[in-house]
C-alpha cells in the first residue's frame, strides 16, 4: 500500500547550518506531496507542496523537489534559525482518496 | 476569518464516561477529517467526510463516532472512554479531496 517513510529524530542542528529531513514514498498513480510543520502547542500547518514530477516547493527559505525516480520529496533549507524548531511531517496524497498518507515526523531543534 | 477551530482545548475524562469534541471550518470547505496524534506514530485519520452527508472510517475508527451536522460542522464523540483514547485530536478540513488540509489547533483529552 501506500506509505510514507521519515528520518528518524530528533535533528539536531546549530543556527545557521543546513538542513535536509529526508522522506521517500510508495504509492500507486502519482501522488502529490506535501511538508507539514507543527510548532509546540499548534496545529499542522502546510509548509509546501507540488504536485508533479520535477515540481519544487518552496516557503520560507524551505524546498523540496518532487523526485518521481528516486521516489522522494526531501526538505532542505540552506540556513535554519531557532524559529525553525518544530515537527515536520511529509505526506502524499494519491488518486480519488481523500486521504492523506503521513510520515511520523521528524522533530528538528535548532540551538543558537 | 477563524479558519478551523476546535473546543474544547483540553478535557480530562473518566473511563467510560462520554464526550462530543467540536469542530467548525468557516472556509466553505466541503471536506473534514479527524485525526489523533500519538507520540511516535505521526497523524491517524480517525473519520473523514468527503462532503456534506456523508462519512467514511478511517485508519483507527473504532471506539469513535462522528456527525457532519451540516456544511461547517464536524463532531467527534466518545461514547465510552477508554486511556487508550488519551491523545491529541486534530480536526482538518479541506476544499476537496487530495487538496491541502487546514488543520484547527487540537484538543488534549486525557481518560483516566
């Protein structure tokens, strides 16, 4: 079935290095995918997304491209700050299912 | 414009007994979802309603009931309590399916 797969945290950075959260898929058909960030205390909230192969999403100094071959969809920011600090999820979402598909997170505290 | 809200924010419970969790979306959305968040486990969709009238089980429905009372409007309820259901419930809603989720900012229950 369709799955969705993490690095394991926590990530553990100091400010101003670079950050890549890995996530790969499975799924049938062509998915869209997806980063979710949930600051503590708050709910999910859409980071980025795309839709096709070879898309690129981006916000807030984040990205991620949508690798049909490799069958990933990893997030990079090329400096994080302490503000950054929170739980990402990556999910996908495939065919006439309303459904999304969730990683379990991946927790990323950023030290000054 | 609120967005997703959820009540209540926090609520202790006894085994056994029962409770209703609340959510309204003011984005004219026609699909919500609800989910629990566990350590460790990431997102599991409890129940979604892909419209106005209907609902679907998700990936962990049991123990759980759920109304779409109307457009807006998409209750959780508990009938009988148990500690396996102390979590954090996020209610999501979105324009349609495979589209992004709003997510409202979640309700601790803790059943004792």
């Amino acid at each position: 079935g369709d799955s969705v797969t993490q690095m394991e945290g926590p990530v553990t950075l100091s400010e101003e290095a670079f950050l890549t959260i890995n996530c790969t898929y499975t799924a049938t058909g062509y998915p869209s995918l997806f980063w979710y960030v949930q600051y503590p205390g708050e709910g999910l909230q859409l980071l980025l997304k795309a839709t096709k192969a070879d898309d690129k999403g981006s916000n807030k100094g984040f990205e991620a491209t949508y690798r049909k071959e490799t069958t990933s969809f990893h997030l990079e920011k090329g400096s994080v700050q302490v503000s950054d600090s929170a739980v990402y999820f990556c999910a996908l979402s495939v065919g006439s299912n309303y459904q999304l598909i969730w990683g379990a997170g991946t927790k990323l505290i950023i030290k000054p | 414009n609120a967005g997703v809200t959820q009540t209540p924010k926090f609520q202790v419970l006894k085994t056994g007994q029962s409770m209703t969790l609340q959510c309204a979306q003011d984005m004219n959305h026609n699909s919500m979802y609800w989910y629990r968040q566990d350590p460790g486990m990431g997102l599991r969709l409890i129940y979604y309603s892909a419209s106005e009238g209907t609902t679907d089980k998700g990936e962990v429905p049991n123990g759980y009931n759920v109304s779409r009372l109307n457009k807006r409007e998409f209750s959780l309820r508990l009938e009988s309590a148990a500690p396996s259901q102390t979590s954090v419930y996020f209610c999501a809603s979105s324009l349609k399916g495979k589209e992004t989720q709003y997510f409202g900012p979640g309700t601790r229950l803790l059943v004792l």
